[in-house]
C-alpha cells in the first residue's frame, strides 16, 4: 500500500479535536489595553495628522484633478511618466477617500474614551 496515499483519518480527527480544544482553552489576546507609550508614536501620530489635514485633502483633490487631465490630455508619454503619474494618482485618491469618508460618516471606527476633563465640564456646565 502506498503510504502517500493512505490516510489515517483517525490521527487528522485527533489532530483536530485537540486544535479546537487548543482554540477554546486559550485566552482571548487584550490588544486594546497593551501598548502605547512606544518611542515612535509621536511621529506617527504627526504623519496621520499631515495626511489627514485640511491641506492634504486640498492638494489631493489638485493631484487628482492633475493626474486625470495628464492621463487625458497628455498624448504619448513613456511607461515611466505613464507610472508616475499613476502614483500620484492612487496617493491623491487614497488622502482624498480617507479624508471623504471621515466627512461623511464622522469620525470612522475610532471609539475614544471620554476624558475625566470632559465629566467635570459637563457637570460644572449643566444648571
């Protein structure tokens, strides 16, 4: 009998009752509470807030203006032209989607917890 081919379907179903076993016992990984405070969340924090300005959203929507009128009008170019421009056109699309996206639902996914600040000046706020 050819060993490559025999399957021991009594070994896959041990392997995996006890994979699921393995799953169920394990506890669930905090992530939201871990973390922060690392070296470089400031910078990071300073990019998010450049790509994510008023001014980027304003040169975004120019980058995409320019990129269409160049892939339109701009007659024969050479494949590396051809793939700049098409560069400038998927960055300008993606600050500009961000950007809408916020506008138009808000502020996304994020779920901010209210500071202690903000309790005190609503108590102090209300008659």
């Amino acid at each position: 009998m050819n060993p490559i081919g025999h399957l021991n379907y009594r070994k896959i179903g041990t392997i995996s009752l006890m994979l699921v076993l393995f799953m169920l016992i394990t506890h669930p990984a905090l992530a939201s509470t871990a973390g922060g405070g690392l070296p470089f969340d400031s910078w990071l924090m300073k990019i998010q807030k450049s790509i994510t300005g008023p001014f980027a959203f304003s040169a975004a929507i120019i980058g995409l203006v320019a990129a269409g009128a160049t892939l339109i009008f701009g007659g024969d170019m050479n494949g590396f032209m051809r793939t700049l421009i098409f560069f400038v056109l998927v960055l300008s699309f993606l600050v500009a989607a961000q950007n809408t996206m916020t506008a138009i639902t808000g502020k996304g996914a994020e779920i901010s917890k209210p500071s202690s600040t903000a309790h005190l000046m609503a108590r102090e706020l209300q008659p």
